[in-house]
C-alpha cells in the first residue's frame, strides 16, 4: 500500500473504527444502500462513495418482490416503503389485442408474508438514504466520488477515487474490504476483467416513461401486455393519489425487437417516433395504452442488456455486488431485489464468518450460482414467458378462449418455475426465514 494514501477527515475509517473491520461501498444505488444498513445490523461500520455530485431523481419504476421487501421490512423500512410506493396486488397478462390471458395475485394477497411494492426508483433511493444518514451518520455517504481503481494487500484494500465534477484526484481510501457496487458500468469490474467487452445485447430495445392516469383495473395491477416481435408493454402504478383527481403516477415500459442503437445510459432521451407507430392502436376498454404513452412529459431509452456470469466476483478483500457483478435483462421484476438479496447474505456470512475475508469468500460461493442462474432463466424463461406461449400458439392473432390456447396448469408451471429460479417461491421464502441471522 502507498503509504502517502490520505483519508478525508471525516472518514469513517479514521481512529474510531477499526479499519481491518471496516468497509468501502462503491455506490449508493440500492445495493450499496442496503448493504450499508445490513453491515450496520451487524456491528460493522461502512462508508459509501457515490459518483454523483448529488442524488436526483432519476430513473422511473422498479418492483420489489416478497424476496427483496422481507429484508427491507427487517431491516424497519416497511411503513415507510408502504408511505411512498404502491402496494402490488396482482400481476396480470394479456395480448396485443387487450385479450385477458392470466391473473395472479401477488405479495401479501397471494399469502405472502411480505408485500409486493411497485415504486419510484428515487422514492426508493430517498427512503433508503435516509435511513443510512440516520442510523449511520451524515457522513457515512460522500458524494462526488468517482472510483478509478483498487489495490489491496494482505491486510487492507485501498480505492482511488477521482472527483466527478473535474476528473481531479482525491484522497485514495483504506478499508478492510471493498464492495463494488458500481453498477453495469462498473470500474472495478472492469479492473478485473479488462478484455470482456461491451455488455451483451438481447435484441430488445426499450422505452421507458411515467404518466399522470386515473387507475386502470384494481389500481394496484401489474400488467405485462403483448410479445416482442409485435410489442410489449409492462404496466404499473408507483405513486398513488397524486392530485386531487385521485389520478396515479403510472409507468410503463415499451419493449420492440430491433437493432441496438446506442450505448447504454439510463439516463439517454428516447424519442416518441421511434417506437409509438407499434403501439398506436393499444386502446383497450381497460386501458387507454396509446394515449398513456402520449401522455408522458419524458422518455428514456435503453438496450436490454446483461452479461454472461462471471467464474469469479471476489478478489480476496474486493468483491462485486448487484448490477456490477450480474447484470441481467430487466425481465421478472428481479434486479434490485437480487441487489438486496446480495446485501442481505454479503452481511450475514461477514456475521458469521472469522473475517472480512472470509466472508467475501462465503458470499461468493452461495450467491453467484444462484444468481447466474436468475441471469440466463431472465433471457428465456422469465415471467413474461407465459404471453409468449400465447403468441406463439395462436400466431399472434385473437383467441376465442385462453383455455384452448394454454392451461392454467400450464401458466402455473411457468410462474412457479420462475419464482423458484429468482429465490421467491413460499418455500424459499420459508426457508430463508428459518435460516435468518439474529444480531447480538
């Protein structure tokens, strides 16, 4: 280790921690955030290096199943999730033609013993700062931080930050481990895999927005509408009572298979004319879907994209964490909540284990083949497979009855299949209660 490497004087690392017992989070996203707070559950003390200069309210939906809201309601955040997001009763699924395939219940209504939340990524993102900065401190996220490179030795691992607004250098940091939770995009990931190229892209463009609309079936439906090579749309509630009118914030995401056409930025502007020729006649007696679209005050563009899993995330005191360690398609509801579920077993196996070390080692070792296979089942066998099924049987053409097309038995291997693959099945639920980790 450099031995000129400085530290900001109100890091978190200095006299009153102990660094061999502390850790570096590369990111506040919704990883690094709840990773923050199950270390703090533990007893061990964590500071988080954002690259933003400050947190914005970026992004649009995301859903949080019963996986992913057991922790977050362990961790005391449920009254305040429920307070800012919209509690997800069913998930429903149709045809291009508005034609009913398949309702389910979901979260608590369908026995769950957490919910099921459909909310705002910055809602999301604020709920969770807040209680990183109330429980572990103001200065426990510092912003302007942009990570350029780790080193480690056998004791320590050092990051190098440069400062996002001007590129110029800041203090490097030491820590008893570091987690890279740095995103798609992800420096350290790069680091350790230099040659593995450009994320891999499905086939599948898609344009994602919010729009101010009355509630459409129960007001708190999930609807996955249509097939790729005639449209899809996923259709959900986050923010519910916004006006006087009783209106919600709806959000919606239009899938089109077509060539990529460019880098992928969550934040890049996407243009009406390049997709709503597709969707143009989704008017439906449930839902007005092309005008939805319309009604939109912005839209964001981005390819579907995930990587190949990795052999390797931890490199003795660094690992990766969330989207830097296993990007996947944004099929089946499920990457923030794998995120979270990687939080919650990177914590509990440091808990458990003689060391940071270790512990990285632990979590590597459970956490990356169940992910792995959660990335490659989200390329074809997620959720959304059902609809599929139906477009492909009936030639992407009207029916008269579902159960002509498809059983509900059918339909029902499909889900459960899926919620066993993603860790959110009633007995993997059952089981992760029974196996939960107590602090002392």
């Amino acid at each position: 280790m450099n031995s000129s490497t400085q530290k900001n004087p109100g890091d978190r690392d200095s006299t009153s921690c102990d660094p061999n017992r502390h850790v570096t989070i590369i990111g506040a996203g919704i990883g690094g955030l709840v990773l923050a707070l199950e270390l703090h559950r533990i007893g061990v003390t964590s500071t988080i290096y954002e690259a933003a200069q400050q947190f914005r309210p970026l992004g649009v939906g995301i859903n949080l199943l019963p996986h992913a809201t057991r922790i977050l309601s362990q961790l005391g955040l449920e009254e305040a999730l429920t307070a800012v997001a919209v509690t997800t009763k069913e998930a429903v699924f149709y045809n291009r033609f508005g034609q009913l395939i398949h309702a389910e219940p979901a979260g608590r209504a369908a026995g769950y013993d957490f919910p099921q939340y459909s909310v705002h990524r910055s809602d999301l993102q604020n709920v969770l700062v807040a209680a990183v900065r109330e429980r572990l401190g103001d200065d426990a996220i510092i912003m302007d931080h942009r990570c350029v490179s780790v080193e480690q030795n056998d004791e320590s691992a050092t990051v190098h930050f440069v400062r996002t607004s001007d590129r110029s250098a800041l203090p490097s940091q030491v820590a008893g481990a570091v987690i890279a939770c740095d995103g798609v995009h992800s420096a350290v990931r790069k680091q350790f895999y230099p040659d593995e190229g450009e994320p891999r892209y499905s086939g599948v463009m898609m344009w994602r927005g919010v729009t101010v609309s009355p509630p459409f079936l129960s007001g708190a439906s999930m609807a996955r509408v249509g097939w790729l090579a005639s449209g899809k749309m996923v259709i959900y509630p986050i923010r519910d009572g916004i006006d006087a009118a009783g209106n919600q914030l709806v959000n919606w995401v239009a899938e089109v298979e077509t060539p990529q056409r460019e880098q992928q930025d969550w934040t890049r502007a996407g243009k009406l004319v390049d997709f709503f020729d597709t969707f143009h006649d989704w008017t439906f007696d449930w839902l007005d879907i092309a005008a939805l679209i319309k009604g939109a005050d912005s839209i964001l563009e981005y390819p579907m994209v995930d990587r190949d899993p990795l052999p390797r995330w931890t490199f003795q005191r660094v690992t990766l964490l969330g989207d830097a360690a296993h990007p996947m398609i944004p099929r089946g509801s499920n990457g923030a909540g794998q995120a979270i579920l990687d939080a919650n077993r990177l914590a509990a196996l440091i808990g458990a284990s003689s060391g940071l070390e270790q512990g990285l080692a632990d979590y590597e070792a459970e956490r990356l083949p169940l992910t792995s296979a959660v990335v490659l089942a989200n390329r074809t066998s997620s959720p959304d497979t059902i609809i599929r099924e139906v477009w492909e049987r009936t030639g992407d053409q009207p029916f008269d009855r579902v159960e002509d097309v498809i059983s509900i038995d059918e339909i029902n291997a499909i889900s459960h299949r899926y919620q066993n693959v993603a860790g959110y099945s009633p007995q993997a639920l059952l089981a992760a209660g029974e196996n939960e980790y107590t602090v002392t």
